[in-house]
C-alpha cells in the first residue's frame, strides 16, 4: 500500500491550466477594460462593435507582417525539407528511376584525390585528412574548374560540403530507414550534387551588372508558381571495417574500393512556411471588413433617421 501512495505521489499533474488561465486573464484585462472605456462613452452595442474593429484591425495588420516574415515560434507552416525519391546503386545492375541522375557524372569517372594532390601539393597542408570534392568547392573552386569544367557536368553543380548539411541528413535517414547500413558510421559520404532549382544570380549575371541583377531579384520575388524541380544527390561508400582501440581516437574511415557508391536521390520540397500565417491575415481582414461595414451601416442609418427627424421638426 505504500509503494502505491509513493507511486501516485511522484507523478506530476500539470494539465496545462496554469497557461489556460493566464492567456483568459491576460484577454480579459486587456481587451476587458478597452470595451469597458468605450461601452460607458458611446453605448455597449456600438462599444462592442469598435472593439471588435479595432482588435482585428490590428491582427490584421500582424498577421500581415507574419505573412511577410514568419515568426520563428509563432504560426507558420511547414518548412522547405529534403525528400528522398530513391537511393541508386552505381554498380550498373539496374538503371536509375530518376531520369535526371541519367546526366550525372559517374563516380568512376570523377578525378580522385590522388590525381588532384599530385598535380596541387599544398592541399596535403589544408586537409592533412584527406578531402572529397565537395571539400574543395567552398575553398579551391578554380581546382574544381581544372579538372572538371563546367559543360562536363551537364548541368549539375558540385555542392561544398559546408553547404549540404541538410542534404546529407536527409540522406541518412534514407539510408537507415531502407536498412541498407544500421549507423552512419558505417559509410563515407563523398560528394553531394544539385541539380534545376531556381535560377542563382551567379549564373543569370555578372557581378558587375547591376541592372542585371535587380531585374533577377524582382522576378526571382514574383514567381509564385511553377517552380522548377530541384534535386540533390548525396553519394556515399561503405568503410573497411576498423577497430577502435581503448584509450585511442576511433581511425579514420577508409572507404572499401569493392563496394559500389550509394546515390541518394533527393527532391526539395518547398513547404508551406507561408501558409498559416496567410490564413490568419485573411480571417482577420475578413472579420475587419464586416465590423467595418456594419460601422459604416449603422452610421449612414443614423445619418438618415437625424435627417427625416429634422425635416419633420420643420415641418411641423
């Protein structure tokens, strides 16, 4: 019996009515004591009337910068994500789904490390190690443009490392979740690729050109749909299995030239960030719209009843 009473005196009670109340009172005090300022000066029928206008005149115009700015813990949608669409095997046994991984370079194509320190030794210096080509794109690009120029790529681009974070956690996930490998530990991710998208200044204009480039930002702002598909591929090869001795650093990976490189095949998904907040914007002009108009009723329907008792006072 007194294991029971101990058990029920641990566990914690806490509906959540503590906030519930809090935001009641907080509502009452403040919208409260509005309405009771203008009930007593003009009325409680047309008190109430420009409460409510004014209460949603404001929201209107903060669900109005909520539409332009999302808040960060407010209401907002679904963010911009990474989806997987297919992880294809580079061993050529079956062809890949996605049509567009048709144009990529195959890995076995790519110049590897060895050949790029041969002919750049100083790279040993700033990656003591080892370095994939994502690793140079940030830092050396002119190195990747010597050994892979750009009509080679058919139109991919070779995305640094510092940059596909979001990719490659994406790409992790598909990876455990198709039970192809049980941790990250047992692959090296190599390069990640992206292909289509929006179209980057880089690209469109110079530097130089700055008519150019306010031109790319006005339509890059307008363009609300059709937005073309942007896809990323995120490779990576199994490691030789290493054991990590007590007391030691875990090795460095060491990628197993035997097996093939896994291609994460991923599309992004632009969300809906904007969603919500539009919607509270346009409840909120709506209900604004409404207590306005009836505002603006009621005035023309006093106006009329003043007029018709002052021609009747002349009248009679």
């Amino acid at each position: 019996m007194l294991a029971t009473v101990n058990l029920f005196a641990g566990l914690a009670w806490n509906p959540g009515i503590r906030g519930i109340l809090v935001v009641a009172v907080g509502v009452a005090v403040l919208c409260g004591s509005v309405y009771i300022l203008l009930a007593t000066n003009v009325g409680a029928r047309l008190g109430m009337l420009l409460a409510f206008a004014g209460l949603f005149g404001w929201l209107t115009i903060l669900t109005f910068f909520w539409w332009l700015s999302p808040p960060a813990i407010g209401p907002r949608g679904n963010n911009a994500t990474w989806k997987p669409v297919e992880i294809y095997v580079n061993d050529g046994s079956s062809p890949a789904r996605t049509q567009v991984l048709e144009s990529l370079v195959s890995p076995s194509d790519l110049p590897t490390a060895a050949e790029i320190q041969a002919q750049h030794p100083e790279l040993a210096t700033e990656y003591p190690n080892g370095f994939v080509l994502s690793d140079l794109a940030a830092n050396n690009p002119e190195i990747i443009a010597e050994f892979l120029p750009k009509e080679s790529l058919n139109g991919w681009r070779l995305t640094p490392s510092s940059s596909a974070g979001e990719a490659q956690a994406a790409a992790d996930t598909a990876l455990i979740n198709a039970q192809l490998f049980t941790t990250n530990s047992e692959y090296k991710k190599l390069n990640t690729w992206e292909f289509g998208g929006k179209p980057r200044r880089v690209d469109e204009c110079e530097n130089s050109d700055a008519f150019c480039r306010a031109r790319f930002r006005v339509e890059r702002l307008v363009t609300f749909w059709d937005h073309p598909k942007h896809y990323a591929v995120v490779q990576v090869q199994p490691v030789v299995p290493q054991e990590t001795k007590p007391g030691e650093a875990p090795p460095l990976p060491k990628v197993d030239q035997s097996q093939p490189v896994y291609s994460v095949v991923l599309v992004r998904d632009l969300g809906d960030v904007r969603l919500i907040p539009f919607l509270y914007f346009v409840i909120s002009l709506s209900l604004f719209i409404i207590f306005a108009w009836t505002l603006h009723n009621r005035e023309k329907v006093l106006n009329r009843n003043k007029e018709l008792a002052e021609a009747a006072a002349k009248g009679a």
